[in-house]
C-alpha cells in the first residue's frame, strides 16, 4: 500500500485517527464503529488508515494505550496513594481526560474493550515489577488476573467518579494495601529465585603430568 501523503500542519494522521476513534465511542458501542466512519470522522481516506493500523482493534489498543499513565505503578509501588497527586501535578486538564477514556473501555458492553484494559494493567504492573511474563508461575499469573479483573470491574462503575481522586483513597485502604503487597511479594519472590541462581560453572581441565598429556588416574 502507496504511503499517505504526508501532512505538515495540525495532528498527524494517527493522531487524528485515534481521535475520532474516542468520538464516536461517546456516540456508539464499540462493535458499531467501521472503518467508514473513522474515515469520515478522522478526515482521512480508508486507506490512510489502513496503511496505519490493520484494523478496528488497533486503533482501539493504540488510543488506549496513549492515555495510560505508564510510571504510576512503579510511583504507587514507592509512594502508595500520594504516586497520584505527583501525577495530577503534571497536567490536570490532560488527566482528567485521561481518566475518562479509561473508565469508558472498562465500563464498554464489549468484552474486547474490557479485555484491553486487563491486559494493559497486566502489562504496566509487571513492568514495574521487572518481570517478564512468561516467568510467571500458575499461582502468581490466576492471582494477577484476578486483580486486574477486579480492578477493571471497579472502574467500570466509576462513571462521573473523579477516578483520580478516589484512586488514593483506594490504594491507602487495606485493600489496596493488598495490591500493592501482593505486587511486592511476586516480586521479592522473583529476586529471590534470581539470587539462588548458581553462577556458571566450567569443568576442570586435568593437568598433564609428562609430555603435556592428561593425567587420568
């Protein structure tokens, strides 16, 4: 596919694209959302989006992920419930924003929409945590899941709930004490598999006793 014409004044394509993509989400379910119609919206043609993204889904995952407040859980990790008043400080207006769009996937009548918040929240704790996925054990990844699960269904109910502003009472009360213990509890396990990892070892060579040969006995 022919690159699309590069424009040098406003948004960029892709910026414009996601951008249409949140306004037709305050207008429709996710599932009613076409490539025409983000086409429309965006100004741009089918092709252009196309060329950016291979279809609905990625643009659903893109806009979201460009709202994610990424540092927050290693801030909550160090900080607890005041991580979030250093982040609001950074632009309150863009925060809110941020917010909303985030509480709108996780209160979406689409399962894949939910799916992308759980997964994000997954992905944004473990990196935190400095672990890679695949090293999760069985019990650590269910107790995962079921907190990212949680956490979802939690801000799925949260429409018109200043989610910044509850969020540090929640990560201050037992239960989000819980959390960040339980995040801090996978991770101390994994150091501490780390550190019992025997450094490599190399045979010994047997030394020669005449003539540079072996001495096997």
């Amino acid at each position: 596919m022919a690159r699309p014409r590069k424009d040098d004044h406003g948004p960029s394509a892709r910026a414009r694209i996601e951008e249409a993509f949140w306004k037709l989400l305050e207008q429709k379910d996710y599932d009613g959302i076409t490539v025409s119609a983000l086409a429309r919206t965006a100004c741009v043609s089918p092709n252009t989006i196309y060329y950016h993204y291979a279809n609905i889904e990625a643009v659903a995952r893109s806009a979201f992920d460009e709202n994610l407040v990424k540092e927050l859980p290693a801030l909550i990790l160090r900080e607890s419930g005041a991580a979030f008043e250093r982040v609001i400080s950074y632009d309150m207006e863009s925060i809110d924003e941020r917010s909303k769009r985030i509480i709108a996937f996780a209160s979406s009548e689409s399962g894949l929409l939910r799916s992308i918040v759980v997964d994000s929240f997954m992905e944004m704790w473990l990196k935190a945590i400095e672990i890679n996925p695949l090293d999760l054990s069985f019990d650590e990844r269910v107790r995962m899941e079921f907190i990212a699960n949680g956490a979802t269904s939690a801000l799925g109910n949260m429409k018109g709930v200043d989610f910044f502003e509850f969020s540090p009472l929640f990560f201050n009360s037992p239960l989000g004490k819980g959390v960040i213990a339980e995040m801090k509890a996978i991770k101390q396990r994994h150091d501490e598999q780390k550190s019992k990892v025997p450094p490599e070892t190399h045979p010994i060579k047997p030394q020669g006793r005449r003539g540079g040969r072996p001495d096997w006995r």
